[in-house]
C-alpha cells in the first residue's frame, strides 16, 4: 500500500509540477498581453464607434438591431470565429415626451424623466397634490388607500459608495415603488432619482409592475430638483403638481444577443464567457453602460487571439435587452440550458470605466488557488482579493445562479452613478487609461482561466 | 507768501489727520461688518428663497414679475426705505420646444437649446446638410452665399480662465453668428455652446440679429453633442439634421427695475449704486446668474444697515431683463440720466458665487488712494489689487461708460462657465462660505465707499 501510494503520490507531484510550469508559461503569457493591453488603443477605438455610430440602443429598438450590425460587422473584420444573433422577443417601450410642473403659488417646471416600462398619463396630464415619503419603507407603512388620488413622491436619498453598493437600496424604489404606490390608491408616483450627481440630470431605469395592481406612471426627479421640491413642501404642504408623459408600451419588438468566439486550441466545447450588454438606455449615447463593457471584452479576446490560441473557447456575448430586466441573459440560458456544464467561467464587464480594483470568486473552494494564481498576476495592476460571493456581473449572474463558476472583476464605480441611465453617459465620460487597465485584467484573466488545467468549478451550496 | 503757505500747508494737515481718524474709525466699522457677514445666513435665505419660491424668471415672463414683487416684499420686510419698482418694456421672446436629430445612417437624438432671442423654425424642422466652422473667423471668411441652403455649424471651443475671460471670444458665435451665417446663405446656426463643462447641458444665452440679414433659427449644443457632431462629420463629410423650434418673439411685454436705498445721514442724494440682476434664463433656477447676486447686495446693505447709518445713501438696484441685452440697465441710465453726478460708485456682482480676489479700479487717479484704503481692509479676505480698467459689472457698465466711478469686485470665475445659462444653474451650485466672503467685500466696501471723505471720481479720460 505504502508503494502504491508513494506512486501515487509521486505521479501527483508530477502532474502538479507540469500544471505548474504550464501555469508558469500561462501566467508569462497573460503579463505579456497585459503590456500589449496597455499599449493597445483598440478598446478605445471600439466605444468611439459604437457611442458615435449608433449612439443610444433602446432595447428592442432599431437603434439596438444597428448595434447588433454593428457588432457582427465588427467582431467579423476583428477575426472572431462563429459570429452570430440569436434574437428573441420582449415587450417593447417607448420613453415618449414628459413635462412636470408645479402649480400655483410657485409655478415652475421641474426636470424629470419616465422610468423604463412605465406606461403615459393620458393626454392633458395628471394633476394632483404630493404627499412625500423620506424612504421606500415609509411608502410601504401608509396605509392601503391612504394615496387616494395623490401623487406619491418617494425622496429617499442614494449613498455613494467605491462598490455601487448604495445602488441596491436606492433602486428599491424605482423598481417596486410604482405599484406600492398604486396599491395605496396613488395616480402617479414621484422618486428622487437613484443617482449620484447634482448635475440636472434625471436617472431613468426599468420599474417593475405587480400584476396585482393598477398600472400608474412613474417617473425620476432629478437630485437637484427633488431638493426643489422637497423645499416647496417645506413651505406649504399643499403642493400640486402638473404631470403629463406619452410613454407607451409596444408590444412584442424584437432583441438579440451577439455571440463569437476564439476557438480553443485543446477543449473547444469548454467555454470561458465574457459578457457585456449591447443596450443602453435611450437618452444618453450608452458609454459607459455599457458600451465600454463591450468594448473591454471584445478588445481584451482579440488581444488573446492576436497572441496565441487559448486551450478553451473565449466566447464574447454581448447580451441584448439587459436594462429591461436581463432579458438577452434569460433568452441565452434557454437557449443554451443543455450544454452550461460547457461553460468553466462566466464575468462580465457592465460597471463602467473605472478599474478594476478587487476580484471576487464564485467558484469551488478547490479552485480558490487557480483563481489565486490569477489574481497574483494581475496585483501589478492594483487588483486585491475580494470576497467569494461573485454573480459574476449583470446578466451572466442569470447564468452562474444556474450553476455556472463566476468570477466578478469589481472596478471602482465611485463616479458610476452620477452618470448612469442619464443623457450624460457620454464617451467623454471615459478614461482611456482606465479603459487599458480594464481590458488588460479581462485580457489576462481570460486566458488563465482558458488555459488552467482542470479548469473552474461552481460554488459548493451552502458554503461561506 | 510763506508764512501764508504755511498756514495753508497746516491747515491740509489737519484736514487729512481728520480725514485719517475718520477713515481709520471707518476701516473699524467696515471690519466689524466683515465679522457680522461671515455668521450671517441672510444671504443663502435670500438665494434659497428667491431660486425655490420664483424659480426661472426669463426676462419680460410672469416669472419675473412675480420676481419683482419678490423683491419688493423681502426689501421692505428688511426696512430698506424708497422701495420700488421701475418699469420698461422690451420685444417678449418665449423658447417653446426644441428638437434635433442626425439624419441616416446615424439616426439619434443631440441635445440643444435655443439661443436667446432666436426665430423658431418652420412647423416639421429645417432638413439641411451642415457646414463645420473651427471658429467663428472661418465663418466670416466664408464666402457670401456659400451656405445656400445649409446650416452653419460654428464648433469653436471655449477656454476655461479664472477672471472668465474665455467667454468674451467664445460669445462671438452666439451673438455675431446668426446674421454671419444667414449672410452667407445658411438657413440656420448651430453652435457648441459657450460654456466650459461636459455635463451634457447647452448653454443658452442672447443672439443679436443684423436687421440687413434675414433672421434665422439659432440653437447652441451642448459640449458633448458638438463632439459628436464633429466625429460625425469625420467620418462622413455629408451630414444632414432635422431641426424644429417653436421658439418666438412675443412683442412688448413689462419688466423692471427694484430700487431700494439705506439712506444717507450727511449726503443722501449722493449714491452709492450696489448693482445685481433679477431676470435669469428660463431653464435653470438662475442661482448663480444672478440670485447670487441679487443675495450678495442686499445682504450687504442690510449687514450695514443694521450696524449704522452710512454717511452717503446705498442703493440697491436689482435689474430686469439683464439677459436680453441690459435692457434695464439701459432703462435706468435714461430714467436717472439728470442725476448720474450725484452717483458716486457702482458695483454689480453678475459672476456667481466665487470668492472675490481682486478689485479693479475705473476711477480718478486722484482717488486711487482712497480705494486702496478700502483695498487694505479686504486684504484678509484674500483681496488681492487689480487693474484700472473696472466698468463695474454687467449691468453698472451702462453707467460707468456714461462718466460714473465704478470698482469691480473679481470673483473666481473658474466653475462660472461650467454652469452659466444651462438648466444646472441651481442653489445646489452656491457654497455658503463662499457666498459669505463675497457679502463680507461688499458690506465693507459699501460702508467705506459711502464714508470717504471727498467721494469718488470718474476716470480721466484716454489715461492708462
């Protein structure tokens, strides 16, 4: 016995030390593509065009089917392989013109805009008085009824934070604010937008409707203006409001996800899927959401491939329909719900430009130290261990909820949300120093993780 | 002849000692008061509630009436005497809607807002290709008739300076451009804003129409839309837009003038004229331009005010239709135009709420003396000298080019631009330190201009 494991061992140790000297060779690999990443003004290149080409890309609009042109044109000339949409179907939206105004003593129009899938007023607009709640929990504690014929405004305030983690809190109202107020008997309802920035911008973002409740239309206030008019009822409780919005929803529209591939050289049905979303809101040209997250992963494959062929396929999906609710992720887990044990890795890039400063794992504990051996690559740039709850990123969190390993690249989103879902998420926006950074770790990740002997697995349940 | 010389030398003396202790208990009084402002809150409450209660107050609107009463109401309320209102008529311009999108293959929305003054455009929008100019020299070079059919696209930028000394190069296309444009055939202008941010904001501002040209519609783009006009126009030189504007000249419509004085003990028909603007653009809350203002003077005066009687009278002059083209400046230079000798100074604060760092002189050598006296006191406050060439501000320039003193009070002007004339000029903008210095320099100026022993002089003419 004592023999046979000493073979055992012995093999072990050997297989460990030609997994080590090719992790070795992978690890030279990726700090090499890391310098080219840095030099490479490729990435840049890509943002510019989508931004300035086609510029906003409702979901399900004929600006998004341009952009999935856009991309199979692009991804096709870049030398991907197996380039192609894979359309689906979702309700479609129209943001329409919005006008708001307060009513007598002090008359004056203030800015905001509809919230993503909310439905108009009808033509002539909706008056009524405001009642305001500090926070969404305050809405939820009046009582059913009580908003009779009132415009709900909910004034809860969003905290920045490096992680965006002020996000989730402050989106509560935009997303189950709409029909917690109908179901108190309001006729429209109000928020303070869930942004950051003083800069007269209104946030918009999909609303979610409770089936169980009246349709009523929502919209964003702007920071600024709903400072103006929390003053206002400071100084008469009574205040009316004029609200007037031709948002209409359209019916059955038609999205897509855009797929290509670098094959692998060694497992090419083992797949390492890097994803960004092709959609953006309307109202801003979509640069930061997320038009850098398709260029950072795009940019970051082609370096690989320009480099070496990677043992797995690098897939790029660039989902279609994200801001509506994961809609393009939902339709590629259906669509690919047989062969996910295919895919060894998912993360995406759907945070904006700023770097990438933690990377966080949703993967076995027994693959901690391959995810290790990576992050040990990317240090030099700035990157610190994080925590082991990683989705992996917006829409392929569809995917790793499904059982798929995930590693998140958590960038510094300080600034994300003074800009995100407004007419301000502009290419100027964009650092291009960051943006290198960016696609230098998806570079470098994507083909350790292509190359890392045995590859990922997902996270054992109920751990941590 | 020398003994009586002597005499004479003796008695100067004794007057310039008098006029020293006078001075010297003068410079006390103005310190105290630079004490009193610094705790005062007075200021922000006039700002808070002239930008929350009013809002926008476009020049000749409702708004601005009810501004005016406003102002009557607060300045009684605060026991200035000679309360009043002085009206004058002016050509009504109300902005309406506007819209403009890039025709095929790059259909998208930009953001633009209509020049001060502008004609709209004909029911549908203008379809027209456009013509790109660096600057608005390129423009005149072009050849009369050259932009038949065309719009003119006028993308020169402004330059960011602390004295905003950018502004006066950058304003030639928004007030010399429309009638340069239409002289050479164009049937509309566009310009990049001048403005200094990236916050996706057009800054609107006055045009000035030829009456030998036709007039044309005139809108400004926001920053990042001139960009991306001109990536546009890279990469393919034929660009067209749609563009649609109701804006429209109105015919007369009322605005005013509101007076208000601190009377004088030893001189009271002897000014000095504390100047600031009530009107602002419609699209922001006119925060910084000017309810800064109309806040910094007459916190001032009232700070005097409560403190002592001043020897000359201070009068608060707070103009309407500023923005237009100093309508009512215009208007009280020929309402006061039999007594302009017995005004003494002007001073306008017409630049935000930066704090003051310089004082310029447009005053007599003889009294340079005397307002470096003042200077002296204002050192601490970071006052640093200027020039001679002071018109006073805004507004007071009308004034001061008629033959009245004047001192301008330089403020930090650097963000100035990043917000003026755009809907991002709010009471969010004003930091209330800031705000105090400046009603901190013009409560100590104001009580020791009112004080000097001998008064204020206009400049020589053709000295420096």
């Amino acid at each position: 016995m004592k023999l046979i494991k000493s073979i055992f061992a012995a093999s072990a140790l050997l297989t460990a030390a030609s997994g080590m000297a090719h992790a070795d060779e992978t690890a030279d690999s990726a700090k090499a593509l890391i310098e080219k990443a840095q030099a490479s003004t490729l990435g840049w290149d890509l943002v510019e065009s989508l931004t300035t080409e086609i510029g906003p890309r409702l979901a399900g609009s004929d600006a998004e089917a341009r952009a999935r042109n856009w991309a199979v044109a692009k991804l096709t000339e870049l030398g991907f392989t197996n380039v192609h949409i894979e359309e689906f179907e979702l309700e479609g939206w129209r943001r329409g013109e919005i006008s708001l105004h307060v009513g007598d003593p002090y008359p004056q129009r203030l800015v905001a805009t509809a919230l993503g899938g909310s439905i108009g007023t009808p033509v002539g607009g909706i008056e009524a008085s405001i009642v305001r709640f500090e926070t969404v929990k305050a809405l939820k504690d009046a009582k059913i009824g009580s908003l009779k014929g009132k415009i709900a405004f909910v004034d809860e305030i969003m905290t920045r934070t490096q992680r965006g983690s002020g996000y989730g809190v402050a989106v509560q109202k935009r997303s189950s604010g709409p029909s917690l107020a109908a179901e108190r008997g309001a006729v429209a309802l109000l928020i303070r937008s869930a942004g950051t920035d003083y800069q007269r911008n209104a946030h918009t973002g999909g609303l979610r409707y409770d089936d169980a409740q009246p349709r009523i239309p929502a919209a964003a206030l702007s920071n600024n203006d709903a400072d103006q008019l929390a003053r206002l009822l400071a100084l008469k409780g009574d205040i009316t409001l004029n609200l007037s919005m031709s948002s209409k929803r359209i019916g059955k529209v038609t999205s897509g996800n855009v797929v290509a591939d670098v094959v692998g050289s060694e497992y090419p049905d083992e797949i390492v899927l890097l994803g960004a979303h092709l959609d953006s809101w309307d109202e801003g040209t979509g640069a930061i959401d997320d038009g850098t997250g398709v260029a950072i992963v795009t940019a970051a494959a082609k370096l690989v491939a320009d480099q070496e062929q990677p043992k797995r396929t690098i897939r790029i999906v660039l989902f279609g329909s994200e801001e509506p609710g994961l809609i393009g992720a939902k339709a590629y887990l259906e669509a690919h719900r047989d062969t996910l044990d295919k895919i060894i890795m998912v993360s995406e890039s759907d945070f904006g430009p700023g770097q990438v400063w933690r990377m966080d794992t949703g993967i076995a504990k027994a693959d901690e130290a391959k995810a290790d051996a990576i992050l040990q690559v990317l240090r030099p740039l700035g990157v610190l261990p994080g925590d082991r709850t990683a989705s992996g990123g917006s829409d392929v969190s569809v995917l790793s909820s499904a059982g798929v390993p995930a590693i998140s690249m958590g960038q510094n989103g300080w600034d994300y949300f003074d800009l995100h879902h407004t007419p301000n998420d502009t290419l100027d926006k964009i650092d291009p120093e960051d943006l290198a950074q960016n696609i230098a770790v998806y570079a470098a990740f994507a083909l350790m993780v292509a190359n890392t002997e045995g590859g990922f697995h997902a996270p054992e349940k109920n751990t941590d």
